[in-house]
C-alpha cells in the first residue's frame, strides 16, 4: 500500500490467514481515514505533548502541576506505549497499579485521568484512533473501590437542635450561631446568597 506521504508500504504475515486479516485491518483504517504512520508509531508521550500545546488558557500554576503529575506518574512508564495499542483494560490496570502499588489516593487518579482522558480524546479527533480508552475508567474504578458518589444524609431534627444548643454556648463558637440558623432553614443554602 501507499502511506499518506506517497511511500510503498508492505505488510508481512506467517500464512495467508494472518495476511488477509491485517490487509482487511488496512483497508478498513484507510477507508476510516486513519493515518497509519502516525498510529503505529505515536506515543502517549508525543500526543499529551501535542495536547498540552494546543492548551493555551491554562494558568501557569495549573499548567505547571499538571506537567508534574504526567512527568511524575505517567512519562517514564504508561507514556512510552504506542497509543494505538493501548485498550480499555490497559488503562484499567494502570490505574489500579496507581492506586494499589504506589497507593495514589482518588482524588490524584482523578488528576491523572483529567489528562489522560483529553489526551486520548484529541488522538480519536486526529483520526489515530477510533475510540477513547479512557472512557468510563474512573465510574469503574470507583465502583470497583466501594465509593459512593454524592450520598448525603441530612441531620435529624434532634440532631439539628443539639448541634445548635452547642453552637449556642459554645464559647468559641457562638457568634456563628446566626449564620448556622439561616443555613439550617428549609430551601437555604450558600447558593442564596
């Protein structure tokens, strides 16, 4: 075949079976207008580079931790993969290797996704690949661990008036007291203010 640069490319197989299936693979990426070069040979590494250029309103303070936690967790070991090869359960692992071996807490793999995850959604908008990887990983990850998302239980009426007798003569507390009787209202919450 031609590669998108004009150059005779060729595919090897062991048998014909094999040889088939990777020219039916072929046809399928150039109908798709996959780029076949870039997809065998672009790394995480080289499309988080090219995303985080493209990322021109970032503060530098965020741009800044954002370079550290892919340089410190990401670039020497997930980024060097061939982002073609990487699959849903690849990602899966990875994260379960951040959170199990170097015992990342939630809230940093959730760091690490906000940028893997637009990392890989710019290779599917280049054509590189055809899905997300990433996608759903966290949702999974989370369930995986037991967590629960946005369970909130409000206090009692019993609970409510002993808290605020607390407050009431507490004596570092007390002037605090006005703020948490509005707070404690039916319908009231910071958002009204």
């Amino acid at each position: 075949y031609t590669d998108p640069l004009g150059r005779r490319k060729y595919v090897y197989a062991q048998d014909l079976v094999t040889l088939r299936e990777k020219e039916a693979q072929l046809m399928k990426d150039q109908m798709d207008g996959l780029d076949i070069y870039v997809a065998g040979k672009a790394t995480v590494n080289f499309v988080f580079d090219r995303y985080m250029s493209l990322k021109n309103n970032l503060k530098p303070t965020t741009k800044s931790n954002y370079l550290y936690m892919y340089d410190r967790f990401i670039r020497d070991t997930f980024g060097k993969r061939n982002i073609a090869e990487i699959k849903y359960s690849d990602v899966v692992q990875f994260y379960n290797h951040l959170t199990k071996k170097q015992e990342l807490k939630i809230n940093t793999l959730e760091t690490i996704h906000t940028l893997l995850h637009p990392t890989f959604q710019l290779a599917v908008r280049d054509d590189i690949i055809r899905k997300n990887p990433t996608d759903g990983v966290m949702a999974e990850l989370k369930k995986n661990l037991g967590m629960k998302t946005g369970v909130r239980h409000a206090l009692t009426i019993p609970q409510q008036r002993a808290f605020m007798e607390y407050i009431a003569t507490h004596p570092i507390y007390f002037h605090w007291w006005p703020i948490f009787t509005i707070f404690l209202e039916p319908g009231a919450g910071l958002e009204k203010f």
